[in-house]
C-alpha cells in the first residue's frame, strides 16, 4: 500500500507548496491578492518563533486558525 505522501498531489497544492516555501520566515507586512491582482487582504506577522510571514500566510492558506 502506497504513503498518502508517494501519491499524485494536484499541481495546485505542490504551486502553493512551492509558493509559501519561497516565503520570508522574517516578520513583517504582507498583501494577498485575487486572480486580477487586485489587493483582497492585508496582514501583520509579528513573530518569528511562528515562522513570520511564511508560517502566517501557511495558516491562511490552510484555515488553521490561530486567533
């Protein structure tokens, strides 16, 4: 029996995978944007112990709240 992991993921999550990973761990100021780039949410993270903005935008992205 194969690992959930050894399967075929949809190139959208290995895009958002690969996106978020780029990410600064630093703290800081971030802007998501929709597909016609226009500005939809503007967030703060302010600790790196989280992993900055790279862990904030994670929990977006994944609806883990932590609020």
């Amino acid at each position: 029996m194969r690992s959930p992991r050894s399967q075929k993921r949809p190139a959208e999550i290995v895009f958002r995978e690969k996106a978020v990973g780029a990410l600064t761990p630093k703290i800081g100021v971030y802007v998501l944007y929709d597909l016609d780039d226009v500005a939809v949410y503007v967030g703060q993270a302010t600790s790196v112990k989280e992993r900055g903005i790279r862990g904030r935008v994670q929990r977006h992205l994944t609806s883990a709240r932590s609020d």
